[in-house]
C-alpha cells in the first residue's frame, strides 16, 4: 500500500472561516479527527462524532476541490492519530497553509504544519475534583514549550469562572520557559449567540487587565449553534 492509500479516520471535513484565535475571519478547511484524550465535561464533540474511514487521497482530493489554501487539522485531539504527519504531508503537496489544533498535552516531534494553536486545559475543563494528578494531566508545560520554542503559535484558553480561571492561566504561564504575551487569547465558554453576549464584556475587562487578546467566536455570532457555511 503506497502513501495516497493509506487509511485515516474522519469525523467530517467542512469549508467555513476560521472563528476563533489569531486566524480569525480566514476561510478555512476544517478536517476534523475523531478522539481524544481528556474528557472535559462541557465538550459533546465526542458523543457527536462519527468515524469514516478514508485513503489519504481521497481527504486530499476532498480538500482540494475547495479550492482553500487554510487548512485546520483539528478535533477531538488530532494528534492522537498515528497517520497524522501523513496527513499534514499529503496537504503540504497542494501548498496548503496547515493549523494543527491541540490540547497540547501529546508531543509530536517534526511535524511539518506552519502554525500550532494549543488549547491548554483549565480545572473547569474535567470531571471530578482537580487533584495534582489531574492537572499533570492536562497542563504539560514541557510540551507546550517544545511546540513555543518550534513552530509559530497561539496559546488559547477557553474561560468560564472569570477571575479565577484567569488566575489559573497567569499560572500556566508562570510553568512556561519563555511565550510571547501577545500569543496569549482567552476565548469564553459559550454555545450560543446569547452565551456570548452575556459574558463578553465582562471577559474584555478581564483580557485588558491581564494584557491578553481577547479571542472572539466568531461563527457562535454569525451562525449561532446551528450548521456553519
């Protein structure tokens, strides 16, 4: 079996803009990987997903016939996936501008993508209580130094209690080598148009005290919580 033929699962691929983070507004090409490896209590993706297979080819022509150079390999936890630098590879042959999405609690070494957006995890993030072990768990500082120190980034926290969680990623960022504050973005927990009308102007106030970008959700605002372009 050659590369082209190799086997992937795929929950779905979908042309839409990029909603969140510095990439905000770009239209993009999500391919979305089914699986992860934290179990954050607000997040369905799971119960949601299917799993398709497909050759390498076939994802590739798929994404090409949208005629898109973004590309957002996301999920679940995409990195979880062994064929995931196979994948990143077959796109790069189109010349496609390729944006890993993860948690950032899983090191791959060399992977050929020209953006990683981590999305480190907060204690409202998992179930039960937040032992020690549980943050070992979800906050890996030792990789999300490995991808600072060697591709282009953001660093993307998903807020929900406010000043506490904003606390909490002062936190994370104390156990960091070296970030660029303006890498920083909070970004609210919502799923919904009203969610996020409620709690934005209180999140602006909080992102211009601490000095992060404030990262808006842009498709929540244009779509509400219905099927995205």
């Amino acid at each position: 079996m050659n590369d082209d033929e190799e086997i992937i699962y795929i929950s779905n691929v979908f042309r839409s803009i990029q909603g969140e983070g510095i990439y905000e507004g770009v239209p993009s090409v999500f391919v979305r990987l089914p699986g992860c490896n934290l179990n954050c209590t607000w997040c369905d993706e799971q119960q949601n997903m299917q799993r398709k297979k497909y050759s390498l080819k076939r994802v590739s022509e798929i994404v090409n016939s949208f005629a898109t150079r973004h590309v957002v390999i996301t999920g679940g936890e995409p990195l979880l996936s062994r064929k995931i630098k196979n994948l990143i590879e077959i796109f790069k042959k189109s010349n496609h501008f390729i944006t890993i999405e993860t948690n950032a609690t899983i090191l791959r070494e060399n992977i050929n993508c020209n953006f990683v957006s981590m999305s480190p995890k907060l204690a409202h993030s998992e179930m039960g209580n937040d032992t020690v072990l549980g943050e070992k768990q979800r906050i890996k500082p030792t990789i999300i130094d490995y991808y600072i120190g060697r591709y282009p980034y953001q660093l993307k926290f998903v807020a929900r209690n406010m000043e506490q969680d904003f606390n909490e990623i002062e936190h994370v960022l104390s156990l960091l080598k070296t970030y660029n504050r303006e890498r920083v973005l909070v970004m609210p927990l919502s799923n919904s148009r009203m969610d996020l009308f409620k709690v934005q102007q209180e999140m602006i106030g909080l992102c211009i005290r601490h000095q992060f970008r404030y990262a808006n959700r842009l498709q929540l605002q244009v779509w509400d919580n219905g099927i995205e372009a």
